[in-house]
C-alpha cells in the first residue's frame, strides 16, 4: 500500500505583495477604500492560516513609499484600517501568537498610529509567526538609508569603508535580523516588483498569480507553495 505523500514543510518567509485591492472594488461599483477594507480581511486570514502551517515570517506590503501619491482619503481609508487591525491585534496578542515588526520610516505615520506600531513590536511574549509589517516602505529608500547609517558609522571611527560585506550591509536593513524570503507572492496579474525587498529578494523565488488580493484565499497560499516546491532551487550552483 502506498503510504500517503508527506506535505514538504513550507517555506520559512513568505512576503506578499497584496494587490488588486482597487479594481477588486470598482468591480462591484465600491470606493476603493472597500477594497481595502476586503484586502485587511485576506490579510487576516492567510497570516492565520501562515501560523497553522507552520511558516515563521510572513512579510506584507501594506503602504509604500509611492502610496502618498493617492487621494487623501484613500490614504486616510489605510490608515483606519491598519489603526484598527492593530488595536484589535493587540488586545488579542496572547490568543494570536503573533509577534510584530515595522519595515519602513514610521516617522510619517499619525502619532496614534506610530504609538500602535511600537507598542504592538514592544510586546513580544511567546509567538509562532512574526508579521513584518511594510509600511511607509521603499526597497531603494531602505538601501540609501542603509548606506547613509554605514556611512555615519564611519565617519564616526565605527566602521571603516573596507569592513562592509554583504552580511555587514544586511544588518543596516529594516529586516536585520530576518532571513531573506523564499517565496514572493503577488496576486493579481502584475509582473512587477515595485520596489519591493529588492536587497532581500536576491534568490527568492517569485509566484505571480491572477487573483486579487481580497479573493486570495489559503488555497491560493497552497497553489503557491506547491509552485515553490516544484522549482528546482540552485542558488547560481549547477
Ligand atoms: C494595493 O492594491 C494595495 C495597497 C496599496 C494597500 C494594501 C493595504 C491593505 C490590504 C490594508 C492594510 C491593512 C491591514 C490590516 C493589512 P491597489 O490599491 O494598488 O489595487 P489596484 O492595483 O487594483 O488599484
């Protein structure tokens, strides 16, 4: 009898890119900000489902650099949602399991909003997954604030130029104390990056589906480990 397939263990970080927020809603004749109150939802419910298998780091774009360019009220509309996310995330921190971390410069966020985000990273009691939240983020501006950290050191006798490495560099990044992720996923149909982890996405591999964000359901999270599993891994090796 043949005994039944073991499922591989799922990658350690998946970071997704949660698109199509926006025509998800013009769809159905709603605001935008309907989508992403939908996109919150799926959030929710693929970082549960990330903790039921098992998956360590799950890494989210949920404001970047760029999305000022959007009308205030859609910006707005992000905002209360991440406000809310968190307040609720937090008084359930115990139940969750979850641990929090804030990729990007949170100086731009509302006082209230930035009191949220480091007393939610503050509190890091037992937990299963870790959520590295992208907020205010930009894989370019990462970098130059990187360099210019390094730089500094230098200046003030830290470091000197010859010191930096590769592994030296990543300890300057947001995601210092994070391994690279080795599953990128981004629904809805776009090829793109945009600026997304471009340091660490050196060797990740990427899985580009055709589903909006708010219809990604922990099946879609399945189809795309599956599609992480088959390809064959090499690293620049042979
Ligand atoms: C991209 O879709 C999505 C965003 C810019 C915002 C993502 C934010 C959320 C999902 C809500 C954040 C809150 C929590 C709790 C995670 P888009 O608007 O660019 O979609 P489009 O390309 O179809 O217009």
């Amino acid at each position: 009898m043949a005994l039944p397939m073991e499922k591989p263990a799922p990658p350690q970080h998946i970071a997704i890119i949660m698109d199509g927020n926006g025509r998800w809603a013009k769809k159905r004749g709603l605001p935008r900000t309907a989508g992403h109150a939908a996109g919150a939802e799926s959030f929710r419910t693929i970082a549960n489902y990330c903790r039921t298998l098992g998956v360590k780091y799950l890494t989210v774009y949920a404001f970047s650099t760029e999305n000022w360019k959007r009308s205030q009220e859609e910006v707005a509309g992000i905002m209360k949602l991440l406000r809310s996310y968190l307040e609720e995330a937090l008084r359930d921190m115990e139940k969750n399991r979850v641990r929090f971390r804030f990729f990007g410069d949170l100086t731009r966020l509302s006082p209230e909003l930035q009191k949220l985000c480091s007393d939610a990273q503050n509190r890091s009691e037992e937990y299963d997954v870790q959520v590295n939240f992208c907020l205010n983020y930009g894989g370019r501006d990462e970098i130059v604030r990187a360099a210019r950290a390094f730089a500094q050191d230098c200046r003030d006798g830290r470091h000197s130029p010859e010191d930096l490495s590769e592994a030296l560099f990543s300890g300057y990044l947001y995601s210092a104390d994070v391994p690279d992720p080795e599953l990128i996923i981004r629904p809805s149909g776009e090829l793109r990056t945009s600026n997304f982890l471009l340091w660490q996405s050196a060797y990740s591999e990427f899985v580009f589906m055709n589903v909006l964000w708010p219809d990604f359901t922990p099946e879609d999270l399945d189809r795309a480990i599956e599609e992480y599993h088959r390809r064959n891994r090499r690293f620049g090796g042979t």
